[in-house]
C-alpha cells in the first residue's frame, strides 16, 4: 500500500513533479518546476465531471478509461524522460483518482519510486498561503519612478545579498508602461506561487531585499499579508534627480516601438491630465524620448509620493544618489544592509 505524502514531506522529497491535471488547471496555477501531463483535456474534464453530476461514478469512470486508454503509453515515456532514474511524485487537484491511477501506472511500468501528494495541489496552495503570512524579515528598496531600482537589486544579488525581484515574478515593471517588453503574466495564484519558491529558497536568517511596489503589479496581486509585512518595513529611499531619472527611462524603454509607448502614455492621460498627455504624446512624435519621460515623471513621483507618506518615517532611510552610479548606490545599501543587522545582533 502507497500512503500519499503529506506537503512538507512531498516538497522535501525532492523529486521531479509532474501534475496529471487539464491543461487550464495547470495554466492557472501549478507548482513551480512541475511539468504538466494532463490525464484529461479540458474539454475531456468538463465531459466526465458532467457524466459524474448526471450518471454517477461508474459511467463517468468508463467514459474515463475510453479517454485514457490510449494515452497511457506516451504519458509513461515522457514521464521517463521527465525521470530518467524512476524517481517520481506525482498529484492532482484533490489527490484523488487521477493521480493515484498515474501512480499505479507507473508503478506498473517499473519506476522504482512514485509519491502522490496527500490532498493534491489544494493542499499546496494551503501550504503556499500560510507560508506568505509568515514574518520574513524584509528590507524595502524605495525610489521615484526611474531610480533603477530594479536594476540595484540585481546588484546587491550580485553581491550575495539575499533578494526577491517581485516585478520579475509577476513579468511587469508595475506602470502603465510596465508590460512593454514583458510575457505573459502569471495569474495572482501562479504568482504567489513564484514568490513562495523565492522565499523558500532564500530562507529568513538574513534580512530580504524587496521593491516597494504598490499592491499591483499589472495584473499580478501581492498577497495580502505579505503586503502588509512590505508597507511596514524598513525602506532605504534612493534619492535620485529627476534628470539623471529621465535619462535611465529613456535608456530602458527608448528601443521599444513608439506605438507601444503611445499606448501607455494613452492609459494614463485622464491622471496625466490632457494637456499634459497631448504634450506627451507630441514630444513622442518628434522623438523627444526625454521631454516624455519629465511629464511622465511629474504624475509618478506624485503618486509614489502618496504612498511613501503613509509609512512610518522612522523607518525610512535616505540614500543620496546625486550623480551616483547604480553600482556604487548597491554597494552602500549592502553595507548600509550589514551595519543594520550588526546592530540588531547588538541589542539581542
């Protein structure tokens, strides 16, 4: 007899994941690292769920096993392929039938090790949830619009610091402007399990690094308790002129194609204001990628300005970056980093 495994018990095994549910399933949120080998289309699911609610179990198991049927051999050589050694977890949404019947097939077929996951990704996501509500120990990385705070973070990574890059997660740089040059973002529930990964991966024995970011990035939510945990920490505010912030905005989007900015600069003209959006828009034509980015400057940094006041201004640390190169502004923000935890480790 199998048991399946509890989450923290499936997750430490280490195995190479796949996920036996459809297509859409998959698609809306899965374990990071899983590979999708769905038992059921979505149009297949939706056929025997219904066969379920109006025939019962066993016309809905038929009709299953006339689906599966002739699967079952492809899916056992990608599944090879996917674990080459025989060493294999495998789950579903509940884990119920269908991944303990992929885990009796392959079994059959001779995989030395196939765990199952007790109560399928339902209980992953639980396990996701609770561990976003946990007090990581988060150092907010604060900045105008431009700042290039995106770019210092890659920086202190660099340089050993521990850093989650939520904008990189969610695949949007958090304006009206932020999807350009992006993919397809991740659902709010595929996004919250990216940052899960992150997290984990860094552990909480040294302070994280974070972008303050509001609680939307494009379509992506950041969760609720982890929110909170971001708008109380501690913030280290670049402090950079709105010229040298220009530059690097122009710098970062000037290559991409003029209709695309025209589009962003659109979503944002009732705040922008239409003299101001129509002015924009002009600069744009004529190719005056840093006029764009002054009027666009003016209406973020009011924004961010909001947002910065609602924190607490003893925590709120400014950085001044006057002329100050994003590698030399890493550098004093790790160091900044080290003598704060110093001094914690001092009072404890």
């Amino acid at each position: 007899m199998h048991s399946p495994l509890p989450i923290e018990r499936f997750l430490a095994a280490g195995l190479p994941l796949i996920d036996v549910r459809s297509p859409a399933e998959y698609l809306r949120g899965h374990i990071p690292g899983a590979v999708n080998l769905p038992l059921f289309s979505d149009e297949e699911r939706a056929c025997v769920g219904t066969l379920y609610k109006q025939q019962g179990r066993d016309a809905a198991m038929l009709e299953g096993l006339r689906i599966t049927g002739p699967k079952l051999a492809p899916m056992v050589e990608e599944a090879r392929r996917i674990a080459p050694d025989g060493r294999i977890g495998v789950h579903c949404w509940r884990g119920g039938e269908r991944s303990a019947s992929v885990a009796w097939l392959l079994r059959k077929a001779g995989f030395s090790e196939v765990a199952t996951l007790e109560r399928g990704y339902k209980a992953f996501r639980e396990h996701v949830l609770a561990s976003l509500a946990k007090p990581w120990n988060l150092f907010v990385l604060g900045g105008y619009t431009g700042t290039g705070k995106t770019v210092i973070l890659e920086l202190l990574r660099g340089q050993g610091e521990a850093v989650v890059n939520l904008e990189k997660l969610a695949q949007h740089k958090g304006s009206a402007f932020g999807g350009i040059g992006e993919g397809i973002q991740p659902s709010t529930e595929h996004f919250e399990n990216l940052l899960w990964k992150a997290l984990q991966q860094l552990g909480n024995s040294r302070p994280i690094w974070v972008e303050d970011e509001s609680q939307m990035i494009g379509k992506a939510k950041i969760p609720d308790p982890f929110f909170a945990l971001l708008r109380s920490a501690p913030v280290w505010f670049v402090d950079m002129p709105v010229e040298q912030r220009a530059q690097q905005l122009v710098e970062t989007y000037g290559l991409y194609p003029a209709d695309e900015l025209a589009d962003a600069i659109k979503r944002i003209q009732k705040r922008l204001g239409p003299q101001h959006a129509k002015e924009a828009l002009d600069a744009l034509g004529a190719g005056n990628l840093h006029r764009v980015a002054e009027i666009t400057l003016a209406y973020y940094d009011k924004t961010y300005a909001r947002g910065l006041s609602q924190r607490d201004p003893a925590r709120t640390r400014m950085v001044q970056a006057h002329g100050t190169s994003l590698i030399e502004i890493a550098q004093q923000l790790k160091h900044e980093r080290i003598n704060a935890t110093n001094s914690t480790l001092d009072r404890i």
